[in-house]
C-alpha cells in the first residue's frame, strides 16, 4: 500500500521558489506502509464483523462439548478429526454444565459447537449447534461435518484454476484421485468401530448401499483402508 501524504513544508523551504518559476513548490511525502496498511485493515474487519468472524477467516472455528468426562475421550477423538482435516477446533475439559459450555462458546465466537454424549458416542455422531442460533442444526457423523464444513471455503478464481492447470497438467485428475482418497480414508475410520456405516453401524443401511454403488467396482487397498476392505467384502457377499 502507499499513501501520498502533503504536508506544510520547513520554514526553511518555504521561501525557496523554483529555478523555472517563482511559484512556489508545495513538498509531499510518498510513504510506503506494509505492516501499518495490515493493522488498518484487520482494524476495520474486526469493527465490521463485530468480532464474528466468517468461517473461512475465524481463529475459532469449533467447540467441542462433552456432556460429561465419561465422553472425554469421544470428544478427544472427534477433536483431533477436525484438527487432522485442517480446521481450528478445541475441546472444552472445564468442569461445568453442558448449558454453561455452550454459552462460553458463544460468547467466545466459535462458529459452531459440537456437544457430544451417550448417543453420540455409540452412534460415532455430533450434535451440531450454530453460534448465532438457539436451534440445533442436528446430528451429523464426523465425516458428513467435514463435508459440511468444506462448503464454507472460498472457492478457487478462475484465474487461479488456469494457473494451476498450466503448472499440473493433469492436475483435475490428480484431484479426483486425492477427493477419492480422502472419502475413503473418512469411511474407513468410520468403519473403525462399526460393521457398517448406516445407523448404529450393526446393520446395513441406505448409506450402505449407496457407497456400494460408488465404491463396488473400485479396487480398495487392503493395507491402506483395512476396515473399508472388510466391509466391501461383506457388502459383495450381501449383493451377490
């Protein structure tokens, strides 16, 4: 950034006319501000976000709530997910009400507050509430949070894709091929615990046969997504 700040000049200078002229020359002062231009500007975004960050930019993205310590270690578990997946989550251990963990987080401006328990644990969900609403948003696996989540990233310009494409080549294929991992390396850790991933994951389920039909004629490592492996056998032993 860079500001072309006019001043009165010394006293010294005040007199002097130009060579060419006898107007008299007003001095300014080209100041090149780069830390000073950043201060200003997250200065401004915080005044106009009021401190409620969008999600995409918030240092406090999610709050995890154990009901109680019983559920400490699901939490744990779910906490560490996120962090994995690149998202700024933290685990609240204090020893409160459920009620009193959900207002901290509120007044704190985390965009969203998982609160976790009995259910949660046995059915590998969370219970996901909004920081700006008293409604819950509803139960969803950790995968399908994650899914969730990555609609809030902005998305790429055009200009960056072109950019991109010239450097990689073959880069959407890559892409593919990386978004295809990543779904089973999540369906695998769902699998984790789990027969199947329906439900309570003892028994097969819509979400069952769905993955089936994207995943029946994919050729699943064994060493890398052991838990997907056993469940595509069984879902072959199911189907034929």
């Amino acid at each position: 950034f860079f500001f072309l700040m006019i001043r009165r000049p010394p006293r010294s200078t005040q007199s002097r006319s130009s060579a060419a002229s006898d107007v008299y020359k007003r001095q300014v002062i080209i100041h090149r501000a780069i830390a000073g231009s950043f201060e200003r500007f997250m200065a401004v975004l915080t005044e106009e976000t009021g401190g409620k960050w969008p999600f995409w930019l918030s240092p406090r993205q999610v709050m995890v709530c154990p009901i109680s310590e019983k559920f400490l270690d699901y939490a744990e578990q779910v906490t560490s997910r996120l962090k994995l997946e690149g998202y700024e989550a933290e685990l609240d251990k204090s020893n409160v009400t459920l009620n009193k963990k959900i207002r901290n987080a509120q007044l704190a401006q985390y965009n969203y507050i998982l609160c976790v328990g009995e259910e949660e644990m046995k059915t590998q969900t969370v219970d996901v509430r909004d920081r700006d609403s008293k409604d819950r948003i509803g139960k969803k696996t950790i995968s399908e949070f994650v899914q969730f989540l990555k609609t809030f990233e902005p998305a790429p310009s055009q200009f960056f894709e072109n950019l991109r494409q010239k450097a990689f080549g073959n880069y959407q294929q890559q892409a593919n091929e990386n978004e295809q991992q990543a779904e089973m390396r999540h369906l695998n850790n769902d699998l984790l615990y789990n027969t199947y991933l329906a439900g309570d994951g003892l028994e097969k389920g819509e979400r069952d046969d769905k993955i089936w039909e994207k995943y029946s004629s994919v050729e699943i490592d064994k060493v890398s997504y052991p838990n997907l492996f056993r469940w595509s056998l069984l879902m072959r032993k199911i189907k034929a």
